[in-house]
C-alpha cells in the first residue's frame, strides 16, 4: 500500500486475517489519505468506532453507488480545494501548512485525519462564527445533515481531544 499512490482508500471491516479497524489503524500511523469504510456492519457503535479510528466517512451496506460516488467526489473536492491553497495558518498556538496538510501544536505535529483537517480549517475560517451540525455536515461532506446522524458529534470530539487545551486552559474548540 505505501508503494502505491491512491486519492481515496475504500475500506471493508470484514477482511480475512485482519479486520478492517486494524487495516485503518496501520493506515492512519504513516498516511493522511481519505479512508471510506464501506462495509455491511452498519450498527451505529461501528460507524462511531470507524469514524473514531480515523475514517474520513463511513457508508454501510447495501448502498447507492451513486451516493459512495458522491461521497469520493465530495473528498477529493476538498483535497483539490486545498490543495490549490498554498499560505500557512497560525492560529492560538497551531502552525497549519496547507501544502503539507500538516498541523503543528506549540511545534508538536498533530495527527489528523483528513476530515479532522479540513473540519479545523473550518473552525478557524469562521472563528468568529458558532458553527452548527448542519453547517458542518454541508460543508464538508457536501450533503445535507441528518437529526440522527451524529458523526460531528464524533468528529469534533476526537479532534477536541487530540488538540487538547492551549497553554492558557482554554479550549480551542467550544460547544
């Protein structure tokens, strides 16, 4: 796999030998690119625990595949958006290269996804904004928010945690 150049990984859980949380770990420890987890366990503790993992979307089975379509489309818009965009961003205490697509809190690197990337340029483009589930959901899976779909909730939980507090105690992400 790192021999390989892909733009998206689309990854089942149901693998032989190893299942595809394991396969999403091992990815998430030398690579940043977009994981969809496609897959027919779709219980809503597999989806957290995929989205938890790292994955950038989660699409259980059976499924349109005009919707996972949509949905690679939705990511590699996003990548090329970015990737068009060439300034670094500071930001109370984070150092973000957009041509990296790396993060740096007080000079450490922080491991993101690349839904957790793009969710903390949102952050920071609109920082002066609240932002709400539908806004997020919109922009950056490009498809319209769901009451019951909570992966946000998910998403910005695990990006609060791996940012943490700033210097000061505050927290960089407020709800």
């Amino acid at each position: 796999m790192e021999k390989k150049e892909a733009n998206v990984i689309i990854l089942d859980i149901m693998l032989p030998g190893m299942d595809g949380f394991q396969v999403l770990r091992k990815i998430r420890e030398n690579l940043s690119i977009p994981v969809i987890m496609l897959t027919a366990r779709g219980e809503v503790t597999d989806r957290i625990v995929g989205l938890e993992l790292g994955a950038d979307d989660y699409l259980p089975k059976p499924f349109e595949p005009r919707e996972l379509l949509a949905r690679i489309q939705s990511i590699l818009r996003r990548i090329h958006s970015s990737a068009a965009i060439v300034e670094n961003v500071h930001f109370k205490g984070l150092s973000i290269d957009k041509n990296k697509q790396e993060v740096l809190l007080d000079k450490k690197p922080v491991s993101l996804s690349t839904t957790e990337y793009e969710a903390l340029l949102l952050f920071i483009e609109n920082s002066s904004e609240t932002l709400d589930r539908e806004f997020l959901v919109e922009n950056l899976r490009g498809i319209s928010w769901q009451s019951y779909d909570r992966s946000v909730d998910v998403l910005v939980s695990r990006l609060r945690g791996k940012l943490g507090e700033t210097p000061d105690k505050t927290r960089l992400i407020k709800t």
